[in-house]
C-alpha cells in the first residue's frame, strides 16, 4: 500500500480547510438571513401585542414599579446582530467563526510555506497534529476510506476545538454594548460570541458533512450497493424465511432512511447544546456572588477546555463512524484483497 506522508497532507490541509469553513460560513449565512427576515417580519406583531398589552395595563392598573423595572439577563440563545453592511446580517458569533478560520488558514498556510525534511516550530506541530489524527482515524475506518474522508474530518476537528477554545478567552461575552445598572454594566449585545454555541453554524457543518457522506457512500459502493446496504437482507435464507427477511429488512431500511435524515439534527443540537450549555454556566457563576465574577469561573474554565476536546472528538468521530456503517463492507473487502 501506497504510504501518505504527513508533509504531503499538510501541504494540500490548507486548501481544503478553507473550502469546508467557506461552505460551512456560507451555510451560516444563508441561516442568519432567513432568522433576520423572521425577526423584522415578527417586530411588527411584536410591537402591536405591547400596546394592546399597555392599554389593558392601563386599564386594569400597572403592576408595581419594582417589578416591571426586573430583568433577567443572561446568554441569548440565538446570536445577536452588531451590524447590517449592504443588508447582510453579521452576528457575533460569525465574527468569532471567522477569526478563526482566518486563523487557522494562516497558520496551516505558513508552517506549510517551506517544508523542511526536518521539521521544526509550527510544522513540526502540524505534522504532529495531522500524523497522529490520520493514524487514529485509521486504526478505526481502515486505510482505504481514511484517504478519502481524512480531509473533512480532520479540518472539523480542527475547526470546532479552536472555535470552542478562542469562545473561552477573556472578552468573549463581555465586550460590547449594554447599560448600566443597579447591579453594574450589563452587556446586552456582546461583540464575541462563542461559534460553536450558535445552531446555525453547527447545523451548516452537519449539512456539509451529510452532503459529503453521500458522494462517499455513492464514490465507495454505488448505487446499487447504496440501496442493497440500505434494504436487501443480509444472510442465506430460502423459502418462506428468505420472503420474510425481504419484508422486514425493507421495513428496516425505511426507519434507517429516517435515521439517516435525522443525523444532521442530531449532529448539530449536540454539539451546540453542549457548548452553549457551557457558556451558560461561566455566565452564571460570573453573576452569582456580586465581587467574585473573576474569580468563581476559574475552575469551570478547565472544565471547558475539556468539553471543548470532548466535543470536537465526538462531532469527527460520529462522522467517521456514520461512514463506515455505510461503507464498511467494501473496506473488508479492499483490506482483505489486500492481505
């Protein structure tokens, strides 16, 4: 078997990063436009529902000052606009999602700029990091279909661990604009945001994954092999048994075919409810005890480091393990033509 070595992989990682996390942006995108019209489209009948409410108010009294005066704050589960150039809606967390890919571009860009037979600095840490990915990810869908899947799992690996790493630096989530309270400044619309803890994007990085898995699937088995994986019955039966088998491996392939629908969703609740379930806890813990916000999300912030490697682990591993189930026997096949 032709070996791949890390060097020839880093050298074409950067493209194709870039190619995933422009799809993937562009996924977006195209999501916090359609929440942007649905927003402007639901003010109007917001603002009605307010003065209708104001007049019953004023009829049957307003409740106390005291009370009317409570809000809650704390993190919004949709992002939050900061800005509207040529009409396009630019969220936080697309401004943290973009520094990120911009980062990640450019380092893969200069630690593959002049390969050396003895790397060191950047390229030696990039050849670490993709030689032991590919390695791993080998020893679990086999030699043949890491080649041709290693570029897109290795790049949301990559991609979801540094978003879910930068969204912890100091000042995401507590930069931007507010108002002062009587319990101090509030933040009512942050310039960072966490990416991973915004659903738009992690459900565009699941719909470039459920796109690729059918090329893959197609690319390794056809479509033939495609239906006959999905529906023909498995084992030697003759008979009324092999009848029986037909009718319910049909049945089964009718509820894989749901399943398979409904893995995108799975995929991108996941990741975002944990993330931004994190995010939620460090906003908690920072307004729990009034002169202690520094100093109680300290030890959450390891946690979260944590969650971060666990969750981009688990995003590339359900993507690597969604396509061997369906391409797992033509790789048994390959490997032992091969031996």
């Amino acid at each position: 078997m032709t070996q791949i070595h890390p060097s020839q992989i880093g050298m074409t990682l950067g493209t194709k990063l870039a190619l995933v996390l422009f799809a993937a942006l562009i996924f977006g995108l195209g999501a916090d436009l359609t929440y942007a019209r649905n927003a402007a489209a639901q003010a109007g009948s917001e603002t009605s529902a307010n003065e209708m409410a104001g007049d019953h108010n004023a009829e049957q009294g307003s409740l106390p000052a005291t009370v009317a005066e409570t809000e809650e704050h704390g993190l919004s589960q949709k992002p939050v606009e900061i800005a509207r150039p040529f009409g396009f809606p630019i969220t936080n967390s697309m401004v943290v999602s973009w520094i990120v890919a911009v980062g990640l571009i450019i380092f893969a860009r200069l630690a593959t700029r002049d390969m050396k037979g003895v790397p060191g600095g950047a390229q030696n840490f990039l050849e670490w990091l993709v030689e032991g990915l590919y390695n791993f990810l080998e020893s679990i869908i086999g030699p043949r279909l890491v080649k041709r899947t290693f570029w897109f799992l290795a790049t949301v690996f990559i991609f979801i661990l540094s978003a879910s790493w930068v969204g912890l630096i100091p000042g995401a989530g507590t930069i931007g604009w507010g108002h002062q309270t009587s319990e101090g400044f509030v933040i009512d619309e942050p310039l960072f945001r966490a990416a991973n803890a915004d659903l738009n994007l992690t459900l565009a990085m699941a719909l470039v994954f459920f796109a690729c898995w059918i090329i893959w699937s197609l690319q390794e088995v056809g479509p033939v092999g495609f239906l006959k994986e999905l529906f023909a019955p498995k084992g030697e039966s003759t008979g009324i048994l092999k009848l029986l088998m037909i009718v319910a491996f049909f049945a089964a392939g009718l509820l894989e075919i749901i399943s398979i629908l409904f893995r995108p969703v799975s995929l991108s609740f996941r990741l975002y409810g944990n993330i931004y379930a994190g995010e939620t806890m460090l906003e908690t813990m920072s307004r729990m005890v009034p002169g202690l916000g520094w100093l109680l999300p300290i030890p959450f912030y390891f946690m979260e480091l944590l969650v971060g490697l666990v969750q981009a682990l688990v995003f590339m591993l359900l993507c690597a393990v969604f396509t061997l189930l369906m391409c797992q026997h033509e790789e048994e096949g390959s490997a032992t033509a091969h031996e």
